[in-house]
C-alpha cells in the first residue's frame, strides 16, 4: 500500500480514515514553496466525534486493562513504519524540510526505534504495587498502589520534529493504557496522517482508541483542552499558545503536560577548547534551520576571548549555507513557512535595532529566491539584556554573550525565562559539574555528551514547561495513581 494515494489524506476518527468537514487545507513544501497535496480539515464536529469515539474506546472496551493488546498494537505501529520508511523519509524531507541525514536520526529513525521503549515499558512495568500493612487510625490495613490510564489523552503538536513529538505522545500514552486523540501543527498534516494510514491499515488497534485530526484551524485543536470528555492534555508548541491551552483546561481541571519552548545557553569556561567549542555551537544553533526548542541558542564565552570566539562561530555557521533539504550533505535546511521566515527575519532586523552586528549571515541566502530560506547568523555586541537574546527565534540564529567568569556564565544561563536545555564546555570536569549543577534547565550536556534518548527524560524548568516527556517519568506522565485499602481480616 502506497501512503497518501492522491496526494491527500484522511482524518483518522473512530477507527475509520474519513474527510474532514471543512474540505481540504494544502501542505506546502518549504524548500521549493510547491503544493505537495492535501491534508483533510477537520472541523469542529470532527473534533467532536474524535473525542467520543476516544472516550468510548475508554470506558466501555477493555484497552487499558489489556497490555498485551497494547504491547501488540504498538508493536504493529512501529513495525508498518519501518516497511514503510523510505517513503516516510522523502515525506518528512518534503513537508518538514527536514534535512535528510536528520530522518536517520531525531526527524524520523530514531523516534520510531524509541517506540520499542514505550512497549516494553507497559510489558514489565508494575502496575500494582504492595504498600504493605499498616494500622492506620488502629485500622489493621492491607495497602495497594495501583498506576492506572488517565483516560482520553488529547495531543497537540507543533512541526518541527513532528514524528518525534508525535510519537513521543501515541507511544507512552497508548502504551500506559489512555485512549487519545492527536492534533498536529498545520503545517504538517501528514506527518500525523500517515501514522492514520497505517493504524487504520496494518494494526489491531480497536476503533477509537487513537484518532488523528489534522485541521488548518487551531480553534479545533483548542477543543481538546476545554471538552470535559477529555482527561489530560499533552501540548508541544510555543509557551504563548502553552499558556493559552492550560487556561482553557482549567475550567474542566485537567491534567496539563507541556512542552514549551526555550532559549538555552552553551557556557564556554576558559579552561575549555574555545574554538572547539564554538564551532560545535555554531554547527548545532544551525541544524534544521534551527528549529528545535532545546537548540542552545546563547553562546557565553569568556570577555577576554570574546572576538576570538565570534571569528570561530561565524566560521563554521559561513560553512552551513542553507540548502535542499534532499542532499546528504545538508545541515541547514529551509524554515518551515513564508510566516516563520518573516519571524526571524524580524528578529534579525531587531538585532541590529538593539546594536548588534552580524558577524556571518543576517537575511535570506542571495542565491535562493524561492523556498524559506535564512542564512545561519552569528549575532555580536549585545549582552543577555537584548530581546534577541531573550526572546525563542527559532531560526538558525546564534547570539555570542561575553561573560566574567564562571558564576557570571551560570548566572546569565539562568536569566531567561525559560529553562530547557544548556551546554557546559570546560577542561576541569570538577568545574563543569558545578555550573551543570546551578543550570536551572532540564537537560546538559557537558563537554559533549547527548542527553537524548528513549530512557531519559525530556523537559523544562520555569516557562519551558511543566512535566518530562519520555524515560519512565514521560511513561508516568499518563497513569494515575490510586491507593486500594483492605481491612485485614
Ligand atoms: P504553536 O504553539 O504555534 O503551535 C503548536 C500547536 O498548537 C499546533 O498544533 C497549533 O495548531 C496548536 N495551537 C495553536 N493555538 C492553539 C490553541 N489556542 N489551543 C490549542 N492548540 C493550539 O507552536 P509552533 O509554531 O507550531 O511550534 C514552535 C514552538 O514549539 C516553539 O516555540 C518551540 O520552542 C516549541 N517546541 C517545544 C518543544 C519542547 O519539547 N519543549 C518541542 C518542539 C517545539
């Protein structure tokens, strides 16, 4: 079976791939601003329906009490998948303009590997645990902590990585036994469309335990956070729109998980290899056009070595000149819409407003007229106060702050509001796990090392978000937990 016959795909409600009730939205190539098809726009019934079907599929079938059911079903998701990866690959370098050495890793085999995670996770995880007996109130009493589903999951996602925050929701969601409904970014539809297809063609997953609704319209998404019907929201996006979806759940009290956005900081300690360093700022602040929310964004090096790390930056970012998506060679793709070009574009403009310089790059690529393109840019000459440094771009945009030593570094990492991700780079272990220790930030890398992975949790501090995706924390976002308490006879 080939993926989207046509050219256009179907939404996934109550086990059956339907039309959405208002016709069809494009989706757009960002490298060659070409119309790749049609992704069904569902409307506000759609949405609905979905959470019906979910909430049926959840109280009245046996889903969440059976594993094996789950484990299988999972199972058969990750396997349609791999049969069908090269087409998944050209899909995600044609809608997401991800840049195809990335579908190896992060933007597609990686997420769809970190599955197997999710299933063996609900295969030997305790579900029942024995508290023991105690006598509470002189009550003689046998203790039991039961984890249980949280119900009907509704999911909203952005278009970044979108296969890897997709299936970082479906996969612990389903696994602990919820019912769900996903949203994507309309900016990839079939991203999540596909994953439709392939439930709907090649798994056991019973009719309405997952539903996927992809709409041109965020006010459908929004549904998912205010419908009583639903328990829990799953949100990746910006912090503005994270705001907007835990203001709207509170009227129904439920629970809230997001993943927002941030403005990480890679600390250069002047014992580190400067230039080394820099380079691999540079390179990663660079990577998908820089649209990833954990991207260190802030590069702080010492005042004394300031100029010298700028050169170093610029350097490498010179060498990362944004090209087709297609080529293996590429790091720097295009963005994602005319709308986020604008954005950075803006930012860029703001930079120099505020008295910055570029030291490499600061507009669109002379050589590419078509497509969303921005060259990778080095921002120099303004400190951690300049909303340029404060404020997410999410475009391949670096800015070198100069600090005074290690606590100012620590210092300036921790004045953002938000608190993702940071990098440490220092020739003295000792001294890099002291400033990883004060990085108020929910992942570091020191001198280095990767932080992601299907074990470890993912997350932030302050305005970046409020709960851990992945790992056995991610696992435990979706569960209750329920204390059953037997008089001891
Ligand atoms: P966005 O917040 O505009 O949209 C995200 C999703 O929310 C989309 O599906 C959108 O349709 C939906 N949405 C919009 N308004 C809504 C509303 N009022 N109620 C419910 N849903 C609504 O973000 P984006 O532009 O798609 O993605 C970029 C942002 O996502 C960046 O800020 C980035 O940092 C953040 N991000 C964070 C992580 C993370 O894990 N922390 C990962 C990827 C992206």
């Amino acid at each position: 079976m080939a993926l989207l016959a046509d050219a256009t795909s179907e939404l996934l409600i109550d086990g059956k791939l339907v039309p959405g009730g208002a016709g069809a939205f494009p989706t757009l190539n960002p490298a060659t601003e070409e119309v790749l098809g049609t992704a069904a726009d569902a409307d506000a019934e759609d949405m609905g329906r979905a959470i019906g079907a979910a909430r049926r599929a959840f109280d009245d079938t046996d889903w969440s009490r059976d594993t094996e059911l789950r484990v299988r079903c999972l199972r058969q998701l990750q396997q349609a998948m791999r049969d069908h990866l090269e087409e998944l690959r050209e899909l995600t370098i044609a809608e997401v303009g991800a840049p195809r050495m990335l579908t190896s890793g992060g933007q597609l085999e990686t997420p769809l590997e970190d599955l197997s995670f999710c299933a063996d996770t609900a295969e030997s995880y305790p579900w029942s645990t024995e508290l023991g007996y105690a006598t509470p109130q002189g009550i003689p009493t046998n203790r039991t902590i039961a984890r249980e589903a949280v119900g009907v999951v509704g999911a909203i996602t952005p278009w970044n990585f979108p296969h890897q925050i997709n299936l970082a929701k479906i996969g612990p969601a389903l696994a602990a036994g919820n019912t769900l409904v996903l949203k994507p970014a309309p900016d990839t539809p079939w991203a999540a469309a596909v994953l439709g297809e392939l439930i709907a063609g090649h798994t056991d997953f019973p009719p309405g335990v997952v539903n996927i609704v992809t709409s041109s319209d965020h006010a459908v998404g929004a549904l998912l956070s205010r419908d009583p019907r639903v328990d829990m929201v799953s949100f990746t996006g910006s912090t503005a729109t994270g705001r907007s979806v835990m203001t709207d759940a509170a009227a129904t009290i439920k629970k809230v998980f997001l993943e927002l956005g941030g403005k990480s900081a890679f600390l250069v300690l002047d014992d580190a290899d400067l230039a080394a360093a820099c380079s691999m700022s540079a390179f990663t602040a660079a990577m998908h056009a820089g649209q990833g929310c954990a991207i260190t964004t802030r590069l702080v090096v010492p005042r004394a070595h300031y100029d010298e790390a700028v050169e170093a930056a610029a350097d490498t970012m010179s060498g990362l000149q944004p090209g087709d998506p297609n080529s293996k060679r590429t790091i720097c793709g295009p963005v994602i819409s005319a709308r986020q070009r604008d954005r950075v574009q803006g930012y860029l403009d703001l930079a120099v407003a505020e008295g910055g310089r570029f030291a490499c790059g600061g507009g669109r690529p002379a050589d590419r007229d078509t497509g969303f393109f921005i060259e990778p840019t080095v921002v120099a000459g303004l400190t951690n106060d300049a909303r340029v440094a404060r404020e997410e771009i999410f475009g391949p945009v670096l800015t070198v702050i100069a600090h005074d030593g290690d606590d100012d570094a620590v210092r300036i990492a921790n004045d953002s509001p938000y608190g993702l991700s940071g990098t440490v780079f220092s020739g003295d272990p000792e001294r890099a796990a002291s400033a990883a220790a004060r990085m108020r930030v929910g992942t570091v890398n020191v001198n280095g090392g990767i932080w992601y992975s299907a074990d470890a949790p993912f997350g932030g501090y302050k305005q970046s978000g409020i709960g851990r995706e992945m790992g056995l924390a991610g696992f435990e976002e979706y569960t209750e937990i329920k204390v059953i308490a037997t008089m001891a006879t």
